[in-house]
C-alpha cells in the first residue's frame, strides 16, 4: 500500500525500505528494469526505492530512462442499420496478446490462438455473415481491439469515439477455443445478473442445443477483466461470452497457447449460438436493459 502510495505521489519521493523487505525489493526492482507501458509518460514525478539505508543525511541519484513511443490501432468494420442507424450493436474481441515472454523449450512467443484469436475469428465470422443477411435494422460494428493485455487501451480510446448511450449491446468475446465446463454447446456470460441481456440471448436460442450460463467464476472478477468493461462502467449492457476453464486452462498465459490446442467444432458452436442468439437486438425488437454507470474516478 505505501508503496503503491509512494509511487502515485504528485511530488518526487524518497523511501528507504528495511532490509526485512529485501525479497520484495528485489521483486520490484526487476519489474522496474523491465519498464511499464503507459497512455502518455509523466516525467515530473519519481519515487526512489533505498534498500537497507537507516539514516542519509545526503545522496545522489543516477538513473536513465528510455521512452519509446508505441502507436496502436484497433481495426473496425460497420454495417449500417436499415433503420435504426443510430442504435449501436458491438462484436468484438481483441487481436493483440503477449508478444514475447521467458521462454520455455526454446518457445518465447506468446500466440494466443485461444486469447484472443479465437474470438476475433468469431468477429470477423459474425460480420461476414451480417454482411450476407443484409437485414440488420441496427447499425452493427465489428471490432478487433488492440493493447487489452497491458491495459485495454484499444478498447478505453473505441469508448472515448463514440456515445456511449447510442451503443444498445456490447457482445465481446474472449476465448472461445477449448469446450467450457460445461461441455460442449455451452458458454458463458460475464455480468449475467446484471442486465437481461444474457436472458434475451438464452431466449432466442431456445429450441436449441445450446445454452448460456452466468459466470461460473465470480471470484475472477471476469467483468471487469475484459474489454467489455470500459463501456460496461458508461452504463452499456456490455458483456463477455467466453467458454475457457480460467480456473484449470493451464495454456492460459503461456507460450502453448497455440493453435493445436483448439477445438474448432467448439469455436463453430459458438458462434452459430451468438448469431443467433443476437437476432432480436440486430433487429431492434429487444432491447437489453442499461448497466447502472460506475461513478467516475
Ligand atoms: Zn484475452
């Protein structure tokens, strides 16, 4: 906590730090060399971390600091509505992932063929379909976002685009490779209880095989873990549909990841299941009901 204190201090900071914390120190200290990724660097401020120094009357600071400067970009497609242009229905998912991390067996790429890839197939699967329909009575748009690993960035600067209140429904969707634990035909929806918009979709698959499930893992905070969350907190009934076991999915975050991990039988279903479970919001004749808005920050 003070540490977190210390470095959020408006003014430069000096803390010497017992030795008792020296493990932690050292922790810190090579998270600091691997450097952070911020929206804009913020030079006026600095916080130095002494190990093991009882009393200084006087020191001296060496320290050098690279800046490089990262442009990202989401890439999005829209299909008009017939007729209600300025009601808003989002897909989405996120193409970036890890880049590179400590290697294992000699892999250091990170591909995350479930996380993301697997739902930002399903995007651009969902536009191609809608753009055969051609029936959409709402404005559908289609985004692949950028920067959700270190921040959801790409999905902070889309919300900050448009306004917010014109968005009727966010369906974002993140790793839908592996069968959930449910087994098979079945997925789940972040923030279920929070609006009806899983209950409209469970509505419209009926008849099927398929079916929605809330959130088996509340305790992973999935909401506000995606990039649902910036335009959930603007009060869209934005939600995640995944089908990953984030409790035991042991690709998760590593570098096997990969594509031969993936069920694609499951990929299909599921996004057989979200098209058709959208049909009543493309068309305009449901209307899920508004998140409450987070105060701001
Ligand atoms: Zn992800």
């Amino acid at each position: 906590q003070k540490y977190r204190a210390a470095l959020g201090s408006k003014s430069p900071v000096l803390v010497l730090v017992d030795q008792s914390h020296a493990p932690i120190f050292k922790r810190l200290q090579d998270n600091a060399k691997r450097g952070r990724i911020v929206e804009k660097p913020n030079d006026n401020v600095g916080a130095v971390f002494v190990l093991g120094v009882t009393q200084a009357s006087t020191f001296n600071v060496k320290a050098n600091s690279n800046v490089e400067s990262l442009s990202l970009f989401n890439v999005a497609g829209m299909i008009p509505g017939k007729s209600r242009e300025k009601e808003f229905v989002l897909f989405s998912a996120h193409y970036d992932h890890l880049g590179k991390i400590e290697s294992v067996e000699g892999d250091s790429i990170a591909n995350g063929a479930d996380d993301d890839a697997s739902g930002t197939t399903a995007v651009i699967s969902l536009a191609k379909y809608y753009k055969q329909l051609k029936n959409n009575e709402r404005t559908l748009i289609f985004v692949a976002f950028t920067a959700e690993e270190i921040g959801g960035f790409g999905a902070k600067y889309f919300s900050s685009k448009l306004n917010p209140d014109d968005v009727v429904a966010m369906f974002n969707i993140e790793m839908i490779g592996k069968e959930s634990k449910f087994g098979k035909n079945a997925a789940f929806i972040t923030g279920y209880e929070r609006s009806d918009f899983g209950a409209i979709l469970q509505k419209n698959l009926a008849g099927t095989d398929f079916k929605f499930h809330a959130d088996p893992y509340p305790s992973q905070n999935l909401f506000y873990r995606s990039d649902n969350a910036t335009l959930a907190a603007l009060g869209v009934p934005a939600h995640t549909i995944s089908t990953d076991q984030i409790d035991s999915d042991k690709f998760y975050h590593t570098v096997n990841d990969e594509l031969e991990t993936l069920d694609a039988v499951n990929i299909w279903s599921t996004i057989k299941a979200i098209a058709l479970s959208a049909r009543t919001i493309v068309a305009g004749t449901d209307t899920p009901k508004r998140i409450p808005k987070l105060e701001a920050r």
